[in-house]
C-alpha cells in the first residue's frame, strides 16, 4: 500500500513519539496526499477508513496516529 510507505516515511522523518504511537502530520492537502500516491481523494478517504477500521491508525484531520507500526509496514506491501 503506497499509502501505508507514505505515512511510515512521514513518522520517520517528522513523527513524533507518543504514549499512544506516532504522531504523524500528513505532508499536504488529501488531493495532494492522493496524487502523491497515485489515486485521487475517494479512494485516498477509503483506504485511510481502511486503515482505522484495521486499528492500524487512528485519523485526525491532516493528522494520524500510527498505532501499530509493524502491521503498517505489513500492510505496506500491497497497493493502495
């Protein structure tokens, strides 16, 4: 998932540790974030949506907590 690479290099560079996981803020608008990854923003939207309901992050507007790094980085070997 190019999603899934994008945010675990976004907390590698500019994340910050919480008691909670990794604070990330996402580099751009969705459309931006979309285009970036290859998709536009609907299927951007799903794909985070998926994500959350996995319990990987948790979504806060431009902002998301990655829960769990490791199942991100497993899930970052598909597609978006």
């Amino acid at each position: 998932m190019r999603l899934g690479r994008l945010v675990l290099d976004e907390a590698g560079r500019t994340g910050r540790l919480t008691r909670d996981g990794v604070e990330v803020t996402l580099p751009g608008t969705r459309d931006e974030i979309a285009a970036r990854v290859g998709t536009v923003r609907e299927p951007l939207s799903r794909a985070l949506a998926a994500l959350a309901r996995e319990g990987l992050v948790t979504v806060r507007g431009r902002r998301l907590l990655v829960r769990d790094v490791k199942g991100l980085e497993d899930a970052a070997g598909g597609s978006v």
